[in-house]
C-alpha cells in the first residue's frame, strides 16, 4: 500500500497487525485493548491511529474505537499473511524458535512487494 508515495512503516504494519487480530467480525476495537497488546500508552496508540485514519486505514470514533476500514482489512489481511511467511522463513533459516516479531517487521517494511509476494506465493 502507498499513500503518496509512502510506504507502511514497520510501526504501522505492526498496529494493523494488532487490530486484525483484536477485531472479532470485523467489531470495533478498543484504543485500551490496542494499548495493552503492544504494551504502548494510550498516547502512543492515538498517535498511530491518527496516523492510520489520515491514510484511510482506519476509522476511529471520539469513545476510543478503532475499525479498519475496507481498505485497511485487505492491508492487514496482506500484511498478516506476509508476517506469517517471513517469521517462517527466518525461524527455518535461523534454526530457532526465538521470538522474531522485530526482524520480521523490519523485513516487512524493507523489501519490495514483488518480494514480498514472492513470499507468500503458494
């Protein structure tokens, strides 16, 4: 996803991530659960929800909900399927089980999409 010309950072990936995984049917999720999660404050989390509404990735309501909008969805059901395959991939080639959330979004937000959909092809 690019929004002038700007790609996802590994910051926002990782809160789409989140809130695809919080929501249940697609049900707004609460900012206090989002914070909770990630271990952030409440602060950092309307910071990046501001940030995720101005590109079009979420709605956000004044009572502290957030809800991934159409194109948002499609965004964390991409990105969640890419983190999936690139933690894979690094547990295989790394021979371990260590936890690799960091690594795996950092990759996420480096390489090309041509790569990362070369990860995910089945």
């Amino acid at each position: 996803m690019e929004k002038n010309n700007n790609r996802l950072t590994a910051a926002n990936i990782k809160y789409l991530i989140v809130i695809k995984r919080l929501a249940d049917s697609g049900k707004p999720v609460k900012c206090v659960n989002i914070a909770g999660t990630l271990n952030v404050s409440m602060p950092s989390v309307n910071s990046m929800l501001n940030k995720l509404q101005a590109i079009g990735l979420i709605s956000k309501s004044r009572y502290g909900l957030a809800k991934l909008t159409p194109e948002g969805l499609a965004e964390s059901e991409k990105y969640l399927k890419r983190y999936d395959a690139v933690v894979l991939a690094l547990k295989k080639a790394l021979n371990t089980d260590a936890e690799l959330t960091a690594s795996a979004l950092t990759v996420l937000e480096e390489l090309s999409e041509e790569h990362l959909d070369a990860l995910t092809t089945d």
